[in-house]
C-alpha cells in the first residue's frame, strides 16, 4: 500500500520560514506528476505548487516568489520551501503524488 508521510509543519512567526517533506514508499515516485495542497477551515483545499516527474514547477500566485517545489527522486520526496510566511498561509498542507494524498500537516503563522 503506497504510503506518504509529510512533516515540516508547525508554528512560525510572520516573515518566517518552513521547509515541508513528503516522503513516499511503495510508488514508482519518479514518473509521479507531484503536488502541495493547502485546505484553511470552511475553505476548499487549493494548489499551492505542482512539479512534474521532469521537475517543472507551477504556483499559485499568492505564493510565487516566496515558495519553492523540489523533489529528490532518490529519496522519493518533494519538498515545499515556504520563506516570508504570512498570517494568511496558515493552513493544513497536504502532498500528492499522483493519485495519492499525504495525511496533512499544519502550517500555523502568528503575528
């Protein structure tokens, strides 16, 4: 069964940073098209940035500039850099890696 543990999460202030993991197992991770998701309480869940098994890297525009999508296909992991956090980031990111979902870790920003 594909298994794909996410960590990097937790509180941060405004202006900070936090690199999020996603490690997958059991999945042919390198011809995976990837992906980071957020979800905020009430809201839908959104892209947030998307990379492609040959490492093209699409974002959302209230993050472009400030996140960056990378993936090591010999670790089978995508990461997600967040820099210059703000208050409205905050939220449960999730990990894809095509067709599978990560379990989610929360993101929180303080003021």
């Amino acid at each position: 069964q594909v298994q794909l543990v996410e960590s990097g999460g937790g509180l941060v202030q405004a202006g900070g940073s936090l690199r999020l993991s996603c490690a997958a197992s059991r999945i042919n991770f390198s011809i995976r098209a990837t992906g980071w998701y957020r979800q905020a309480p009430g809201m839908q869940r959104e892209l947030v940035a998307s990379i492609t098994s040959g490492g093209s890297t699409n974002y959302a525009d209230s993050v472009k500039g400030r996140f960056t999508a990378s993936r090591d296909n010999g670790k089978n992991t995508v990461y997600l850099q967040m820099n210059s956090l703000k208050r409205g980031d905050r939220s449960l990111y999730y990990c894809k890696v095509a067709p599978c979902w990560g379990q989610g870790t929360q993101v929180t920003v303080s003021s």
